[in-house]
C-alpha cells in the first residue's frame, strides 16, 4: 500500500493565504513517518486533504497509483483510517463498542455487527493489550488506553495506512511510550503510518522518517538522523538544542537536549 501526494497546495478562502505550498512526500508500506512542525503550519490540515474532507486542493494525492478524487469518503476508507487526538467522550460507550465503529465502512448502517465482527474487534484489542477493558466504559479508562482503542478500531477498519494526528497529545510519560511503542509494532507489521508530534525525540526513537513542515512548506525530508539537527530545530521552534548520540547495550539512537532551558538569545 502506498501514498503519494504531490504539490499540494490549499487555502480555506479564495485569495487568502496558502495553507499548504507545494507540498510532496510519500510513504511506503511499513513507513513511519513523523510530522513535525509548530502550530498552525497546516499539518492537520493536510491530514484533511489526504482523508478527502477537503478537496478543493490543488495538486495530486494518489493511493496505490490511484488519484483519491475518483474515490468517495467510503472507499478511502478501506485504504486509510484516521486516529484523532484521545478525547473524554460524550456517551460513555464500552471500549468494544467504540472499536466496533470501526466497522462503519464494511458494514450496512442499519446491520449490527455479528459474532465474526466481534472476534475481530477483540483480536485487535488483544494485539494492543487492551482486551481486559472490552466491556469497560471508554470514558472510564485511561487518556492511554482510550488512544489504543481508537488504533483497535482502526485495525477493525482494515485499511493498512494509518493517520495519527498528535496521538500521544495529553498523555503522561508512561502512557506516551506505551502507545508508541504500540505504533511501531504496527510500522513492522506492514501498516503504512503517518504521526504528528511535537516531540523530535518520537521521531529519533521510533519514525524511519521524517518531514519538517514550516510555513505551509515541506523544509525537511529523510531519515530523522539525516535531516533533524540542531540548527532545523533552532529555526523552526526558536530553541537551543543539542543533538546527542545515545547507546544502551546493543541499542543506538539521537536525542534532542536542550541547552539552558533551550530559550534561544
């Protein structure tokens, strides 16, 4: 499964400012890509454009070769599901309920999901290690939790490209690194996995790739050793950085210090 966007470009009012200039990347299967960038530099919206809800771009976005503008919402979601932020619920559904939604495109909207539907539900539950809350409250569970059962009920989607906007925003360090860890599994399965975050170390740790995006426009593309140093750091979030090399036992990898606070002078 593959994603390829190119020179996309978007802005919510004719006239008014880009949004999106001249964006290009793609992503393979087993990729996991990391977003990052400041607030407010279109990351979501592109995430928008990609799952079809805006599509009054300019450019090209095409999965497996074909353009998603010959495709309505329900067939692109066969291929891709998306993974909001982890919000406190209206109605306080169990979690299998919840990963059940994840039906919506391959069953009628009247049909109720029988006993195969469900065993798939509790198979992707398992595979993230939240079976035990199958008939817990979603509003009941953990920030973490809840952001793993919305990963199960992409999983039930079937679509082997996952978007994950900000997936570990507001939650604490532990949980932070159980649901990465979670992602990267997937990455190795062969799901095909585009995340923002606001963390560069999430990039070192976990991504084979990153993408910088500043002022709408794509300022860095590759591996994150290759194109996350401290001088991209410095100009696109206005602190001081160092950039470390790291090992523990056979394990290798950068990390993103601050100096002094990181409060650039």
């Amino acid at each position: 499964m593959s994603l390829e966007v190119s020179s996309l470009y978007f802005s919510y009012a004719k006239n008014s400012r880009l949004i999106l200039d001249d964006v290009s990347f793609s992503v393979g299967e087993g990729d996991l890509l990391a977003v990052l960038g400041p607030n407010g530099v279109g990351k979501s919206t592109m995430f928008r454009c990609i799952l079809g809800f805006l599509p009054h771009y300019q450019g090209n976005i095409h999965l497996n070769g074909r353009n998603i503008r010959t495709m309505d919402h329900r067939e692109i979601a066969k291929y891709i599901a998306y993974i909001p932020q982890s919000t406190y619920p209206v109605f306080n559904y169990t979690v299998l309920d919840v990963v059940l939604m994840g039906l919506t495109n391959r069953v009628n909207l009247l049909a109720s999901p029988n006993q195969n539907h469900i065993d798939e539900a509790y198979a992707a539950m398992k595979s993230l290690g939240i079976a035990h809350l199958r008939d817990a409250g979603y509003g009941e569970i953990s920030g973490g939790e809840r952001q793993l059962a919305l990963i199960a009920r992409a999983l039930v989607q079937k679509a082997k490209i996952l978007i994950m906007d900000e997936p570990t925003a507001n939650l604490d360090y532990g949980n932070q690194f159980r649901v990465m860890c979670r992602i990267s599994d997937l990455a190795r399965e062969g799901y095909s996995i585009i995340l923002s975050t606001h963390n560069p170390d999430h990039a070192f740790l976990y991504a084979n790739r990153t993408l910088m995006i500043y002022g709408g426009r794509v300022i860095a593309d590759g591996t994150p050793e290759e194109v996350l140093d401290a001088s991209l750091i410095k100009d696109v979030y206005g602190v001081d950085v160092h950039i470390e090399d790291y090992q523990y036992g056979s394990r290798r990898h950068k990390l993103c210090i601050p100096i002094d606070g990181g409060v650039g002078k």
